[in-house]
C-alpha cells in the first residue's frame, strides 16, 4: 500500500482547505472577468461567441454557487465565532448584498451573452459594454476584498474544527457544472 510523504499530505490538508478552495474559486472568477473584459474591448464588432457561451455558463452557474457556500459556509460559522467582534454583521450582510447584486447583474448580461452566442447582436453594444465593464470591475474589488481581508480574517479566527466543518458544508454543495 502506497504511503503518503509529509510533503503530499501537506499540500492535501492545503487542498483541503476551504479558504484555499474559496481562493481557488476566486482565480477562476478573475479569469471570467478577464473573458468579459475582452468581450467589451471586442465590441461591437469583434466577438467571439464561443466566449460569450463560456462566460454565460460561467456567470449562471459557478458564481451563484460560489456564493451559497461563501454564505453557507464561511459568512455562517464566522457570524458565529466572531459574533462578539463589532462590525462582523455589518462586512457579512455588505458582502451578502453584493453576491445579490451581482448575481442580478450576471443574469442580465448572461441572457445578452446568450443572444449573441445564438447569432443575435445586441441593439445597443454600448450600454452592453458599459454593463460589462460595471460588473467586472466591481467584482474584482469584491474578490479582491475577500482575498485580503476575509479570509486572512478567517484564518486568524477560525480553528480546526470550524475550517472542518465549512469544508464538509463545501463539498456537500451541488458541484459546479464544467
Ligand atoms: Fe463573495
Ligand atoms: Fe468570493
């Protein structure tokens, strides 16, 4: 029977960790905000619908599920360990607010994406260019956020038991579709 080095069961208790996992995620969403950004600089002429069917799945699918298990997860054991820190409810329900938001962006502009995917371009390209570039800059600020505020946060205030308890509340998410 194969045994484990020190080396690989660190980097899987690494990979095991739910902040590294939300982090992951976090990579994936720079890359759909790059994807969108080079769909607005392509507009209006120059647009790839193979992109717009990507970033479409992507903003219907894997953002919405990012963001239940950021709440589901990490904002609902944080509320409970931290409840004694001021200003821990207010930071979880802003961020709460803008996966919201965000997420009401992301089904407008992934039905437009739809539409030109299908050969139909959009009456107005400006104003989809002008959504787009709304809705990637203000997600990059919202991951960057998280990055360097939440999830150092977490780390210093969440035991073992917690990030166990958050990773279990992860996996047994519905996975994101490919
Ligand atoms: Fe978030
Ligand atoms: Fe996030």
């Amino acid at each position: 029977m194969a045994t484990q080095s020190p080396k690989s069961k660190a980097s899987s208790a690494e990979d095991c960790n739910p902040l590294t996992m939300l982090a992951k995620a976090h990579a994936e969403q720079q890359s759909m905000c790059d994807l969108l950004e080079k769909i607005a600089d392509g507009l209006p002429g120059r647009i790839d619908e193979r992109d717009c069917t990507r970033a479409a799945k992507f903003l219907e699918t894997n953002l919405p599920a990012h963001h239940r298990q950021e709440e589901n997860g990490l904002f609902a054991i944080l509320a409970q360990r931290m409840m004694n820190q001021p200003g821990i409810r207010a930071i979880l329900n802003q961020l709460r607010e803008e996966h919201a938001t965000d997420e009401g962006f992301a089904e407008e502009i992934a039905e437009t994406l739809n539409q030109i995917a299908a050969g139909s371009m959009p009456d107005n390209p400006d104003m989809l260019g002008y959504m787009l570039r709304g809705f990637f800059e203000n997600y990059r600020r919202h991951i960057h956020w998280e990055d360097m505020f939440l999830f150092p946060m977490a780390q210093e205030h969440l035991n073992q038991e917690d990030l166990t308890i958050i990773a279990n509340r992860l996996s047994g998410q519905p996975r994101k579709k490919n």
